[in-house]
C-alpha cells in the first residue's frame, strides 16, 4: 500500500480476510452443484442419474457449494480448507477475530440447523461446531458471541471450545424494568428482541445492546453499552436516534452517519453525543462531498 504496487492477482475467487502477519489470505469459490465447484457426492451421482437415463435419481441439494481456500504468500501455494452450502441468491461470510487468527460464520444453507463454523487461519481448516443459536460477532480475540435461541447472549471459546454465559434474557429484562427502557409510545421494551453489535475502538471491540432491526431500520431506540470483562451494562440513551450507514469513531464519542438528499450531491453528518443527550451534548457538523 505504502509503495502503491500490485504484488499479485486474484483469479475466480473473492478475498475475505488476512492473518496478522499479512502472509495468508482466506478466499472463496462459489459454484452451484453442477458446476467445477460441487462436492465429489454431487458429481458421482449426477454421473450416475445421466447414465441410468434417469432411471435411477438421488436428492440433490438447492444452493449453492462455497468452498474456502487459503493462499499462502510465502510458499506462493493455494490449500482448500473447507466447504459450507450457501442459499443460491444469498450468502454470508466469515467474521474475523480482532487478531485475525480466526473467522466465525453461519452459512445460509445451515439457518435452520444447530450448528456454526469456524475458520483458523494459522492451522488453515474449517471446522463445524453444532450449537444452537446466531453468531453476532467478537467479544475478543477467542470468544464467539451468540444470540441462543432462548435469547441468551452466550460465549464461545474457539480455544477451549467451552460456553460461558454473557447477558441472560433475564438479566436484559432486569435491566429494562430497573432503567424503565420503553418505546416511543411509552410501552416496555421486549428484551427477546434485544441484539448485539460491534464498535471497534482501535485495541479492542466496543459491544452495543440495542433493538437491531429498529437501528437498521434508522429509527429511534435504546442504546446500551456491555462493559468487558464481566459484561455489565451501562446506559447510553433511552432514546437514540440511529441513522443509515453508520460509524462511531475510535474514541466512542463521534457519530457519523451518510444522509442522501439529492443525487449528484452526497452529505455526510457527523455528529458528537454523551449519556442521555446524544444531539445536545457535543458539537455537529457537516461536509458534502461531491459525487
């Protein structure tokens, strides 16, 4: 980057991620099960459906076969590490660890299946791991957080491949009633519909609980931050009004969101905020940038 230079060329495939040392590059391949890609299952049995004419047929699966590679700079060699089934149109990918020795990832094709993956980079294999719930993202460099599905934010270590809990359903609601957490027609907030989201901070990631389908919405809710270690929560406004494309900046204080008025123009908003009083607190201002 400093020298401005291309060192190589990536060829049908995607990058995702690299390690911490810059040397190994996780990618992928995406290939419907008739294609190079599928797995040896599909092609032995497509082989034997075209040759019994169709007598003889075997299920075969929807989506897509995404399979994973890690392309070493220093060997200059490539090594396939695994492969999930992603839903055909959709997809998700790996969510590295802040030291970007591991990758979290639920695949579409496993939704409604116990079960995640994970990737290391450093041993360069995927494995599977069957548990129930929805990956949110990373508490730290180890440990996996999740969404159960008895709503529960849960810990796991991609190390000792043990769970700890971080937030019960219970503790959230405790939480609301005490801080009298309620929506804009002054009715209680569901902590069932509570999610996790992540800030990173330059060391470490900032983890945020809030309704996330009223944030991605760009509405009004509350915003309530889990301190690390233990994961107590503090609360940062009752009522904060998120926006699209968001970002906080490193130091947590500044708010920066992308507003689009009028094509050719392009306005982007940066906003302060502390405690209870996000708009009032700090100083604002704007920048527009020419498309």
């Amino acid at each position: 980057m400093e020298r401005r230079l291309i060192l190589g060329e990536l060829v049908n495939g995607f990058p995702i991620f690299m390690d911490g040392t810059q040397t190994k590059l996780l990618c992928s391949q995406r290939a419907s099960p008739s294609d190079n890609g599928a797995s040896l299952r599909e092609k032995v049995t497509g082989l034997i459906e075209r040759i019994s004419r169709g007598r003889i047929r075997f299920s075969h699966s929807q989506g897509d076969v995404e399979t994973f590679w890690v392309i070493d700079l220093n060997r200059n060699s490539a090594s396939v590490i695994g492969q999930v089934s992603q839903f055909r149109g959709g997809g998700s990918s790996f969510v590295p660890s802040p030291d970007f020795h591991y990758g979290s990832n639920k695949p579409t094709g496993s939704l409604q299946k116990p079960e995640f993956f994970l990737c290391d980079l450093k041993k360069e294999n995927v494995s599977k791991f069957n548990l129930d719930g929805w990956p949110v993202g990373r508490w730290d460099e180890r440990k996996i957080a999740i969404k159960d599905s008895n709503n529960n934010f849960i810990l796991y270590d991609a190390v000792t491949q043990k769970v700890s809990t971080l937030l019960s359903l219970g503790q959230i609601g405790k939480f609301f009633d005490d801080r009298k957490i309620v929506d804009e027609m002054d009715i209680p907030e569901d902590p069932s519909r509570a999610g996790v989201f992540f800030v990173w901070n330059g060391r470490a990631n900032d983890a945020y609980l809030t309704d996330t389908h009223t944030r991605w919405e760009a509405v009004e809710s509350y915003l309530i931050k889990i301190e690390p270690p233990s994961g107590t929560l503090r609360l940062m406004s009752r009522r904060f009004k998120f926006e699209w494309s968001d970002h906080w900046d490193e130091t947590g204080e500044f708010y920066v969101t992308v507003r689009r008025s009028r094509l050719p123009l392009r306005g982007a908003s940066v906003a302060g905020w502390v405690g209870e009083k996000p708009s009032t607190s700090c100083r604002s201002g704007r920048e527009t940038l020419d498309s």
